[in-house]
C-alpha cells in the first residue's frame, strides 16, 4: 500500500458523471467512490450502465459531464490502459491475455526488464515466480496461457495487476466462468489484496458472491444511481428488487404439465462419444428436460455429439422417429433440432457484425430468393425479434459486440428460434445475465414449451434446473447417474447423484 494511504480513504470517485453516445444518453450524473481496502459490488441488470462505468473509471471512456477523482483531486483519466501507470487496472470479462505465450511473458508484456541490449528473463521470472507464490497460484512462470483453466487465467490477470502496483482493480463479471471451487479460490486472493489495501470494484450478476464478498454495494437502474449500502444491509433479494425496481416473486414461471402420452420426440440409446460413456434417455413433446452435473460432467458434449459437433462413436439416437444421428449442425436443423451454445462470444455471435446479419445467417435459407437474400424480409424479422424478445439496443445497426451481455444473449436466443426448431437445446441459458432478463428468458422457455416445442436446458445454476424442468438428467463423469422428477428434484438430490453418492436405474 502506498505511503499515507490509510485502509477506506477514497481512493477514486466518480461525482456527477453522466455520459451520452451521440444524442443517445446512458449515464445520469452517477456519484461512486471506491475506498483503499474494501470489495465496492456493481450491481445492476444489463444496459444499466455498468460496463459504461466501469470504462469511465478505468479511462477507457470520458464523460460527457461531471468528473473522475483520484486521491481527491480531479483528474483526466488516460485513455486505453494507460491508467494502469497511475495505479487503476480493469480486467475485462473477456480476458487480455496473449495465449501462446508464457505466464512471464504475458505479466511483463510490454515493460519488459533488460539487462543491457539483452532481456533479463531470469530476473522477470524470478519475479513472477514470487506473485505466483504470494498469491497461492501453483503454476510455473514458464507455463504457456493456453494450457490454463480459465480460473487460472483470472489470477493471472490479478498477478498482472499486482505487477503493476494496482491500487484499485476493476473486475468485470471474473466469476461468470468458474466453478464453485474455482471461485472460493479466486475469493481468497481478493481477500488479501484487500488486506493489503487494495481497493476493488467487484461487478457480477451472482447476488449471493456479492453478499458474500462486498462491503458495500452500489445498484445502477436504466443508467441511474438507486443506492449504495453496506452489503450486510442488503440480502440478495432485496438487491434484486432494486436492480429491477420490482417484485420477483415469480422469478420460475408456473409450467404446463407434460401429457403421460406424450410423443418421444428424441430417443437415445447407448450413445458413445467423446466425454459421453453409453447414455440413455428419452425426451417428450413439450417437455422442458433438464441437465445437470459438475463441469467436466459430459453435459455439452453429449449434445454436441447428437447436433453434429461431435462424432458418435456407438449407439443410437431417434429424432421425431427418424433414426439416426446428425452429421452436421445444419442437418439437425433442417430437421428441427438446434443448439444454442453455451459461448455466445466466440461461438454464437459475431461481434464485429450487426444485429440483422447474426439474427439471420443460421436461418439463412428461409431468406434466399433465388441467389439473393431478401433484405425486406430480413428487416421484418429483425423487427420481430426485437419485440418478441425484447431486445433493447440504443441503435439497430449497433455493433453485437458493444450490446450488453443480456440483450447479446436474446439475440442468440432470437437466431435460433429464427429457424422454428421442434428440439431446442440451451446450454447455459443465463451465464452472465442479469436477474430481470433471468426471468424473461425462464418465461420464455417455459412459453414455448406449452406450444409444444420440446426443450433440454443444460445449467451449472442449480435453482435454475430446478425451477424450470419437468425432470432432471444427473451426470458424472460421462454418464447417467440418475433420471428425477417430481419431488426428486430437489438440491439435496441433485448433489448426491451428481457426486457419485447415488445411482439411480433409468
């Protein structure tokens, strides 16, 4: 800690910062300060203005009024990651890490030692092995980027702020990819560094880490300040009724019940593939299936082998009676059978494109005429989606990219119902989404399952599983441990079938 900074002196405010892209307004004069030696939680449902914050606090972005201090001075933040010089340090969601190169090499990219004309890559490593060291991170220095777990990707991030004296670290949604172990871990390390002074803006959509590690908590709404309280003061739902300014009581829609003769709309049998050990399991008409497990569990891959995206190795899969597997994403498709990626960043969406070529391209031949796209009819269902879903972006020929997490995720959701699938597969519905879109995304589910489209959802958000499904599939280690409905669904349950307490026949 820096001479003379005293543990919950101000580190860094905002004070009356407002911000507009364009004619179009965002912030409303927000006032926030971040204090030497406590977990400051951002809280807020996506296009509330966080990351917009999080930009201004960082330097990436300046605001349209109002101003930023530092120390208690009014400062002009520097622009792209120049900040990091003063001691302010955002890590972005989407980690800014070089993944064919070194732990080292990553940490001092860019300010490398040298030893005269040459490197000093004993005393960099030397270096980095101590942050490692410190920070309870059992890695080599030498270890490439590319061959760590994502939660060892964040505390490489963290040594990188440390290397760089951080004095407040900006973290963007760090948990969204971790397991519950992988998180408690990650929570140590931001527990020392507060200790050591460190001031830290924790932003995440997961109510009950930011109970568990925040000191105060600041809630934005429809780019407004709401409030900011001591987080002993604000149980998780009482913070979601803020960030959404309304009851959520019916968070879990109510669900249609499936008929007992109900058609098999998707039968397998002793499907082999790769992560998959012999798996069977049958899925109605109208019926929400739920699967569940720990990472690594074979979840995924199971239906990446049935859509295409994965080969089958041995047994059989039936859809709509039609037996035999899928050879490509496209075949399933065709046959009303479509997959809604867990990784809508590098895998669901393009970034860099707007909203009408992503809403269309996998449903692309429904707009062909002849060797030409229809652009009107695209139009008109982009039109659609936007009300259907609720999609909320300042401009429709916005960037996907520069969307929220949310809005990306209904534009995902939005494509491949483009396609009017009878099967739809959603893997990991809500990751990094706020609660009120949460709730938009169950309602919907549970919508069209009572029209009769039939729907597996694949969750590591246990209350998720739970509320939406009709049964539950358990998985471990690439296999079927059990099969629950009714009452059998319950955490309890999950938990003993998924650590291999129990085995049920099915």
């Amino acid at each position: 800690m820096p001479d003379g900074q005293s543990i919950n002196a101000s580190v860094l405010a905002a004070e009356g910062v407002s911000k507009s892209f364009g004619s179009v307004p965002v912030l409303f004069s927000i006032s926030m300060d971040i204090r030497a030696g406590e977990v400051h939680a951002l809280i807020g449902e996506n296009g509330a203005g966080k990351s917009t914050l999080m930009k201004i606090l960082s330097g990436f972005l300046q605001p349209t009024s109002g101003h930023i201090s530092l120390d208690g001075a009014e400062i002009s933040l520097p622009p792209n990651g120049q900040s990091e010089a003063l001691g302010v340090v955002l890590i972005h969601q989407e980690l800014n890490l070089a993944e064919q190169m070194t732990v080292e090499e990553n940490v001092f990219l860019g300010r490398e030692l040298r030893k005269g004309a040459t490197l000093d890559r004993a005393r960099m490593r030397d270096t980095v092995a101590g942050y490692l060291e410190d920070i309870g991170l059992e890695i080599s220095p030498d270890s490439r980027i590319s061959d760590l777990s994502i939660a060892q990707k964040q505390m490489v991030e963290i040594v990188k702020a440390i290397s760089r004296d951080a004095r407040v670290l900006i973290m963007d949604e760090p948990t969204a990819a971790l397991t519950e172990a992988e998180t408690a871990l990650f929570f140590s390390q931001i527990e020392r560094l507060r200790d050591k002074g460190v001031g830290i803006v924790f932003v995440s959509h997961k109510l009950a880490e930011v109970s568990a590690i925040a000191d105060r908590v600041t809630v934005l709404r429809d780019g407004q300040w709401i409030a900011t309280q001591k987080a002993s003061d604000l149980p998780p739902d009482a913070m979601a009724q803020m960030m959404v300014g309304r009851e959520l009581s019916d968070l879990y829609p109510p669900l249609n019940e499936v008929d007992v003769d109900a058609e098999k709309v998707l039968q397998v049998q002793g499907l082999v593939a790769p992560a998959v050990k012999g798996i069977s399991f049958d899925l109605k008409r109208g019926e929400i299936l739920g699967f569940s497990g720990l990472i690594g569990s074979g979840r995924t891959a199971v239906f990446e082998a049935i859509c295409g995206l994965a080969p089958i190795e041995a047994g059989t899969v039936s859809a709509f009676g039609q037996e035999g597997g899928f050879r490509s994403v496209a075949a399933a498709r065709d046959a009303g059978v479509v997959y809604l990626t867990k990784d809508r960043k590098e895998k669901g969406l393009l970034l860099a494109q707007k909203m009408r070529p992503n809403l269309t391209l996998f449903a692309l031949p429904k707009f062909l005429r002849g060797m030409r796209i229809d652009g009107k009819a695209e139009d008109a269902a982009l039109e659609r989606a936007i009300r259907r879903f609720d999609i909320r972006a300042r401009d429709p020929n916005v960037d996907v990219g520069d969307m929220s997490g949310g809005n990306q995720q209904k534009l995902l959701l939005a494509k491949v119902m483009e396609c009017d699938p009878k099967i739809l597969i959603i893997d990991e519905p809500t990751r990094g989404i706020d609660v009120g879109t949460k709730q938009q995304i169950y309602h919907f589910i549970a919508a069209i399952a009572a029209e009769g489209v039939s729907v597996v959802v694949i969750s590591s958000e246990m209350p998720e599983v739970i509320g939406l499904s009709h049964r539950v599939v358990v998985m471990r280690e690439g296999e079927i441990t059990g099969i629950l409905s009714g009452d059998e669904i319950n955490e309890n349950e999950i938990v003993r079938y998924a650590a291999g307490l129990k085995r049920g026949e099915h």
